[in-house]
C-alpha cells in the first residue's frame, strides 16, 4: 500500500538522536532549545515553546489567552478533532465557521456574517482557531481586521503549514495571530514522533507557557512570592501540566529543520506532477490563493459526482483495493457523535459536508517516488473512466 503521508528520517536525524541518546539529558535539555531557537527564527517570531504534541500546544494556548468557562471558540469544521477538543478542555464551548469553497479553508466572509449575527445575541467568542488546511494559509488579514472589530484572540492552527508562507510572511510568525501551533507528528511535515510546538511574540505568553508546559512551577525570582529558601527552591504558582517534549524528540526536529524547505520543495514537485497527470478527469485539484504558498501537506482532490457513474465510496474503496492508501481530510467535526450531544447536526455547515461528500486525500511525501504516484494517477484513471 502506498501510504497517504509518510515521514523522511535521513542518516543525520539518526545520528542526532543517537549523539542525545549518549548525552547527559534525555529529557528537556538543550535540544530543546536548539530546536525551539531554530524554529522561531524561521518563522522570524520571538519565542517558541516546544510540547509533547500539538493538541497539548492547543490546549496551553487555550489557557493562556483566557479561554475558560462562560466562553466560546470557533473553529473550522473542516479539520481534526484537536482544534475543537482544546476548547472543551478549558471548560469553554465550541462553534464552527463554515469553509470557504475553494481552499477550504474556515471562510473569512462566514465568519464576519456569524459574528454580526452573535454579537446581536451578546455571544461573542473568545478565541477563533483558523486551520491553514492541507498547508495553505487562511485569510489571516481579514480574520486580524475582524479580531481587532469583535475582540477575539487569534490561534493559528498550523498543524499542517510549517515551512508555509501567507504574502511571503512564514506561517509561524504570528504577524496575524496571539498564537501559532505546529505538529510534528510523522504524517506532518517535519517529525519529532510526536511533538508540538506554541509560536507568539508576546512575552507575557511566552512565560506562562513555559509554567505551564511543567506543572506550573517556576524558578524564576520574578514570578516568586516570599522569600526564596535556598538554591533547591521552586514555586508552584498555578495549575500546570507535564506537556514536556524530550531532548531525544527535539534532537530530531532540530535535525528536521535543516531540511525543512527541501521537503516543501518536493512535495510542490509532486503536486505539480499531480496536476499534469491528473488534469484531464473529473476532478477538482487543489486551488492556490495568489496570497499563499502552501506546504501541500496535503494534495486534496474532490470528485465530480455529476460525471462520474460511480459514487464517492466505490471509487475510495477501488483505490484502496489497488493499493493506494488515500485517506479523507476531514470527517466534519460537528458530525461526530461526540460533538452532536451539543445540538449539532447534519446541515449546520453545508459547504464542509458537501466537500466531505467528494473529498479523496491522494499520497503525497517527500519520499514518494514518480512511478508510485504515475500508479495513483492510473489507479484513479481507472476508477473513474
Ligand atoms: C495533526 C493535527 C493536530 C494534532 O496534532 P498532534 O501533534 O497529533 O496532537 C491538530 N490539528 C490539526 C489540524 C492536525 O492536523
């Protein structure tokens, strides 16, 4: 089976971890900080705060802007559980944002349209988690223009969109947001195993993140009250987790890094392969907002159904039976039986279970080699005519 993504872990990335393995810390150490330095100055941010996995940064980020209960989070539903989970866990609600049909994306114009609408009914919400889906990034300008009107906080999901851009500006920088979260869980782009990261220019943030990222405890004098007892001494000064990322996991990401931009290079080969290959059927491939470079994460084709005699599923499954490992980004949050207890239901977020109905994730990683993905294009050919 060809997978839909798959990590690239060169001879380096073995010998980084192997050289921490051997090293006096396996546990945050300065890999931690290498990884964490070198990650906020590619995305041209000030600080960066390296946890477990992303839905840990999610949640910490959550916290820190605020978000509790009597509050509200909007997301798209067109992405993983995650993005709506952290709301959840901070005691607050979740709402969704449909998409925006081309890219979609959580849509800039469905937003202001709900929000018009909830401020009429005094619901506002507090924070807004726009997801850069399959890598290409949301209409940041206008959803800062409408953060700045509503006075709501802007989390970037960037799960997908590391070594992205948004007007030649890295996805990461925060020049549109309080907050950006990356993954590095190994279908990504970059792999720590499992791994996350909190990008943010504001120093308040940045030191609460920190506290809590380790149960809350902090050896800092600043942040102590009383006297301090001795050189052993550490307060605890609120209520934190233990979302720490391993030296051993950070040695790897570090290691990554240096290969960040060739990854996104061949992954835009390969869809502008795709593109060639896959033009003439009936297809919708992915479209590419002039404002954005994406970093194809993901490449997306949706069928047309009009076209075609057979339906979604069949064509799923005739690929899947050829060896293809396609997938589908994403299940609509909302559907989900877990999210339906809160009054959600099928019709609430049109645009995203049309595109649920049509979606087909095709495989797409640097590794993926050209008589691999000539076999996906004739496998799909074949389904389809
Ligand atoms: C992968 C992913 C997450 C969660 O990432 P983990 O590191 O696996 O916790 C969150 N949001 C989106 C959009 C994702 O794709």
């Amino acid at each position: 089976m060809i997978p839909y993504g798959r990590q690239d872990i060169a001879a380096a990335d073995i010998a980084a971890v192997v050289e921490t393995l051997q090293s006096d810390w396996l546990t945050q150490g300065p890999a931690i900080e290498r990884f964490e330095q070198a990650v906020a100055d590619y995305c041209g941010t000030k600080y960066a705060i390296a946890v477990c996995n992303a839905t840990a940064a999610l949640h910490l980020a959550g916290l820190v802007a605020g978000l509790g209960q009597g509050d509200a989070l909007w997301t798209s539903p067109n992405t993983f559980v995650a993005s709506a989970n952290c709301a959840l866990y901070c005691g607050a609600t979740v709402d969704f944002v449909d998409i925006d049909p081309a890219t979609y994306n959580l849509s800039a114009s469905a937003l202001e349209q709900k929000l018009k609408s909830a401020e009429h009914e005094g619901k506002l919400p507090k924070i807004v988690v726009p997801v850069h889906f399959a890598g290409q990034s949301c209409d940041m300008e206008a959803i800062a223009a409408l953060s700045r009107r509503y006075g709501f906080s802007v989390i970037e999901d960037a799960a997908h969109a590391i070594g992205a851009s948004y007007r030649k500006r890295p996805i990461g920088s925060c020049e549109f947001s309080d907050m950006a979260v990356f993954s590095f869980h190994p279908v990504k782009i970059i792999t720590t195993g499992e791994g996350g990261m909190i990008l943010t220019n504001r120093e308040d943030h940045y030191e609460k993140l920190k506290r809590l990222r380790s149960h809350g405890i902090t050896r800092d004098a600043r942040f102590m009250q009383g006297d301090i007892h001795g050189p052993w001494y550490y307060q605890q000064i609120e209520l934190g987790y233990n979302y720490r990322m391993t030296d051993i996991q950070a040695a790897l990401g570090a290691s990554q890094m240096t290969r960040l931009d060739e990854f996104v290079q061949r992954r835009h080969e390969l869809a502008a392969r795709y593109q060639t290959l896959l033009q003439d059927l009936p297809l919708t491939l992915p479209w590419q907002h002039p404002d954005t470079r994406s970093s194809f994460h993901l490449y997306v084709i949706r069928l047309q159904l009009n076209k075609t005699a057979k339906n979604h599923r069949q064509i799923f499954e005739e690929l899947r039976n050829a060896g293809i490992g396609v997938n589908l980004h994403y299940i609509p949050v909302h559907l989900q039986p877990y999210y339906r207890q809160f009054g959600f239901q099928a019709g609430d977020f049109p645009e995203s279970e049309k595109y649920y109905g049509e979606a087909i994730s095709l495989p797409l990683y640097p590794g993926l080699g050209e008589a691999d993905q000539d076999k996906v294009a004739s496998a799909l050919k074949n389904s389809l005519t």
